[in-house]
C-alpha cells in the first residue's frame, strides 16, 4: 500500500481512471456486439441504425485516449463492409 500522501492520492486517481475507463470499453463492446448481431439476423436496417450509433462512441473512445485511432478506425471498416454485403 502507498504510504506517502502523494502517492496514496496516486493510486486513488489511478484506480478511479481505471474503472472509467473500463466503464467506456464496456460500453463500445456493447455497441459493436449490436452492430454484430443486427449483422447475423440479417436485417440491413437494423445493422445500418446499429452502426450509425455505434459510431460516435467508438470515435469518443479514441478521443478519450481508450482505443487507438487506427483500430477503431479498422473496426468501422470492417462493421461496414459487412454492412454493404447485406445490402448486396
């Protein structure tokens, strides 16, 4: 355990960035597994919505420094390819 003011406050900061930051990667898995799932049912509709949502939180979560710009960014081409394929 820490023993000095400083890093007793540290490590209350960290632990309160850790549980935010788990809080917002759960929350961008939550959309992309929708996204996913409107995907496998097939309804184009349902998964367009879906990825429309879907996508300001994803790009919040870069933004917030949870993911990096390229994965996510790799993640939305992915989700709409496969979108695109319903369609086809």
């Amino acid at each position: 355990m820490a023993n000095s003011a400083g890093s007793r406050k540290r490590a209350r900061q960290a632990e309160k960035r850790r549980q935010n930051n788990a809080s917002l990667r759960s929350m961008v898995r939550t959309y992309v597994k929708k996204v996913a799932t409107a995907i496998e049912s097939g309804d184009h509709a349902a998964a367009t919505a879906a990825f429309v949502a879907a996508q300001p939180v994803m790009d919040g979560a870069v933004t917030k420094g949870i993911y990096n710009k390229n994965q996510v960014a790799r993640k939305k081409s992915r989700l709409n390819a496969e979108i695109k394929k319903l369609a086809a």
